[in-house]
C-alpha cells in the first residue's frame, strides 16, 4: 500500500525523500513489519496521505486492519 500511494503521489514521495531520506525501495516488508525499529510508523503517515490525496480508498486500508 505504501508502494502505492508513492507510485502516485509526487508530492509525498518528495516529502519522503527530503524531509527523512526514505525511498520508495525502503519500504519493504521487513521494514514496514518491524514497527519499532522499522518504518512502520512512517509507513502509517503515507497511508494517511494516501487517503487524502485519493490514492488509497477507505476499504483498502480496512483490509489492513482486519
């Protein structure tokens, strides 16, 4: 789903990449499933813009969830 929405979104990817010097390879799924150590985190903010900048629908990330 990350991969997604930085496939996409312009305006997160660089905000990724500039403000945290994360790319979009960064997040794999060792990465993202390692949430304290990992990405996950940052993971869950690109999500959210996701959302917002209509990448990503609500039932998407509702499968996340369950």
């Amino acid at each position: 789903m990350v991969q997604k929405v930085l496939r996409f979104s312009d305006r997160v990817r660089e905000w990724l990449t500039g403000e945290h010097g994360v790319y979009f390879d960064d997040f794999d799924e060792e990465n993202v499933k390692d949430y304290d150590r990992g990405l996950a985190k940052l993971a869950d903010l690109v999500i959210e813009e996701g959302l917002k900048d209509n990448i990503l629908d609500e039932e998407d990330v509702d499968l996340l969830r369950e």
